[in-house]
C-alpha cells in the first residue's frame, strides 16, 4: 500500500504563506509556556507587581461599569438610584485605577524596569498612563451636568491656546462622548494589553544584585544588571533556587 501523493500546494509551500509566517513569528515570540506559565520567580510577590494587577482589575471594572451606563445613557445615570450607583463605580474605579497605576509606575522606576531590553515594556506602561489622563478628562466633560461644562469652559482656553482647539472641541458633547467612550477605551486597551504581552515575553525584572549601582546596573539594555541568582515559585510546591541569568 503506498502513501497519497502529496498535493501539489502541500506543506513546504504552505511554511511561505504569510499566515505560516505569522504563526511562527508568533509561537517564537510568545511560546505558550511564557504566555501562560507555571513558574514565577519569587521576586514577582512584591507589592509592586501586586498595584500593577490592581491596575488591570480596575481598568476591567471601568470597561464593565462604563459599558452598563452607555447602555441605559445619561438621564438613567442621573435620576435612577441604580443608574447613579453604577456611575458612583465607574468613577471610584477610574479613581483606583489611577491610584495603583500611580504607585506601579513609581515603583517600576525606582527599580529601573527598563533593564534587560525592557524599553518598550515600560514605554507602553507609561503611554498607557498618559492616553488614560485624556479618557478620564473626555468623562468629566460627558458627565453631562454643571461639573462637566464648568470643566469645558475652563479648559478650552487653555486647548485653544495650544492650537489644538480646531479640531478638538472640549465643548463638542458629541465629539467627547465619542472620544470617550470609543477611541480613547480602544487605545488604553490596546496598549495596556501590548504591555501584557511584553512582560509575558521578557519577564518581569529582577531587583539589583547587592553592591549593583544605578549607572552599571544593565543600562545598556542588555541585561547584564539581571540578578544571576533566581527563586521561583511553582503552585503547590516549596520555593526552589535556579541558576543562572534571568530571561
């Protein structure tokens, strides 16, 4: 009995497809085991990785909350017992949301996050913070009351003198709430889910070894500041030492 013959489109022609190419650009970039892992290093339970997961929880709970208010709109959120306890939740998550990201990115600067070719980890961190300033500044201006216009008036003096009042109108309801509830999310989303990403591929970064110094401590990016010593941690099991630098 003899074997099929292969199609004349099979497999080797199929590896040059640009989907091929894409799922293995894929798989080597993020590997499921670092997607999804088993083992951490022990170092991942300081407070300062748990503000940033906070941070994460939050920003689900903002999406969660806003989403229920855009459903029923602005009079429901202002005359419904409920509607105003929903809006009650999207604003102190917001106010969470910034409070934890605040102490993260602290936290990440002093420890020098950027070491061992984590730039773009900690650029997409600190963009995140920044397009997240303009979508909670575009949710005051839709709260649809006196607050918001008092807001509005106020701040398209200075946006004017800016020259960006041409095309951002701080007194545009519609172009706010739009803002606000599309592009702004989608971004904010976007980039804080790249930073995900980027930590799962990097790793998190390792504390200065003792007698390590800011200016020599993998400044150059390459990681020569990691610590050589690693715990890691696995589920179930008792911290266990591994040697070695750090991914």
């Amino acid at each position: 009995m003899t074997a099929p013959p292969v199609p004349r489109h099979g497999r080797a022609s199929e590896s040059a497809q640009w989907t091929a190419r894409a799922r293995r650009a894929a798989e080597s970039a993020f590997p499921p085991e670092r997607l999804l892992p088993d083992r951490q290093p022990a170092y991942l339970g300081s407070w300062v990785y748990v503000f940033g997961v906070i941070s994460v929880v939050s920003l689900v709970w903002v999406i969660t909350t806003g989403c229920v208010l855009a459903l029923f709109g602005p009079t429901w959120w202002h005359t419904s017992s409920v509607g105003l306890f929903f809006n009650s939740m999207h604003l102190w998550s917001v106010e969470v949301f910034f409070f934890f990201m605040v102490l993260h990115l602290w936290g990440k600067f002093f420890m020098a996050a950027w070491r061992g070719k984590r730039r773009l980890t900690w650029a997409t961190g600190v963009i995140s913070f920044v397009v997240s300033i303009a979508a909670a500044f575009t949710g005051y201006l839709s709260q649809q009351n006196f607050d918001s216009q008092w807001i509005s008036t106020q701040a398209k003096d200075g946006i004017n003198a800016t020259g960006a009042g041409a095309f951002w109108n701080v007194l545009n309801f519609g172009q706010m709430l739009m803002w606000h509830i599309v592009l702004l999310p989608i971004g904010v989303a976007a980039i804080v889910g790249l930073h995900i990403l980027l930590v799962r591929r990097r790793g998190i970064v390792p504390p200065f070894e003792v007698g390590d110094h800011a200016d020599g401590a993998g400044g150059d990016g390459d990681g020569s500041g990691d610590v050589v010593g690693t715990t890691t941690l696995e589920v179930g099991t008792a911290p266990t030492v591994e040697r070695g630098v750090s991914a």
